[in-house]
C-alpha cells in the first residue's frame, strides 16, 4: 500500500493528521530540512512507530529521496534508539547518581559511524527519541544538533515529523478498534 492510500485510509476525525502529513513531508512543511533530510527522519519515526504498512508505505516515498546507505542510517537510529531510549529514560526518571556512575555496557559503535551522514542520523536519532519518550536523549541530541549549527527550527521540522508519523501510525492501527 503506498503513503497516498495510507492517507486516504485515515478516518475522518483524523483529518487533521491527513492534512499535517501532507505538509510535514515537504520543504515548505519543515522548514530547514532537505527532502533527504525529511525522508530519513520519517523512516526512522514509522519505524519507531511500529505500524509496519505505514513503515512499508514511508520507506517506498524514501527510497526515492535517499540512497541506500542513508536509508539504513535512519533504520540504524531507529534501532539503536530503541535500546538508548529505554536505557537512558531510566537513567534520568530513577533520578540516583549511583547509576550514572555505572559503565552502561552496552553497545552503540553505529553512533560514531551511522553509514550516513552525521547530521542526518542525528536527526532521526531525535525524531525517536522524541516517540520513545526520552528526555535525556531528546537533550542529548538537540545539543549535538546545535553544535553542528543547526538552528531550532530544521530541530523542531524533525520532531514535528516525528509527532505526524507517529500519530499517523496509531490512528491507521487502531481505526478498526475505534470505531
């Protein structure tokens, strides 16, 4: 099924989000972002969001704004992520020191060669890391980000792909069950 049946396939009420996704994938819709950009973000952010037709369908739309190698840098922040985002938010909700002190033991090589570029992978590492609900990682890679030069608003483009995606994910999924 490709992203245009997708988002006819959302409900009425959720037209809004038809709407919000037809804008967020665009540059006149995230302002800051490149289309590659846009297109490794939202892959990330469907795989984060595990509704595997609406991550078929964004992966399809990717494939034509990025390449191989980029297309596997937002699989690799969606996977990484997966694992960082459970870790680190336990980190910070626990709130003891003690456990900050502790090596993590955990791999994470593909953060310091993601395959594609840097600044990308970042931004996918954002994007869900805002899905997963991460506050220190959120912190994290809004810091890197802004070292890199980046303003807020291609930071907050990202997110707000994130926050489309996502939502477009659950609606789609639960449209059956709701009604």
């Amino acid at each position: 099924m490709s992203l245009a049946d997708l988002r006819g396939s959302l409900p009425e009420y959720a037209k809004d989000l038809r709407l919000n996704l037809d804008s967020v994938l665009t540059e006149g819709g995230a302002p800051g972002l490149t289309q590659k950009q846009i297109a490794v973000i939202a892959l990330a952010s469907a795989i984060a969001s595990r509704y595997e037709p609406l991550t078929e369908a964004v992966a399809e739309e990717a494939a034509k704004h990025a390449n191989a190698e980029e297309l596997n840098g937002a699989r690799a922040a969606a996977a990484i992520m997966g694992m960082n985002n459970v870790y680190y938010r336990f980190l910070h909700l626990v709130g003891d020191e003690e456990y900050s002190t502790l090596r993590a033991g955990l791999r994470m090589n593909v953060m310091a060669n993601p395959g594609g570029d840097k600044i990308d992978f970042e931004l996918a590492s954002l994007a869900v890391s805002a899905i997963n609900g991460c506050g220190k990682c959120l912190e994290s890679h809004e810091k890197t980000l802004r070292k890199h030069g980046l303003s807020a608003q291609p930071i907050q483009s990202a997110v707000r792909i994130a926050s489309v995606v996502h939502a477009v994910a659950v609606a789609l999924e639960q449209a059956k069950a709701a009604g």
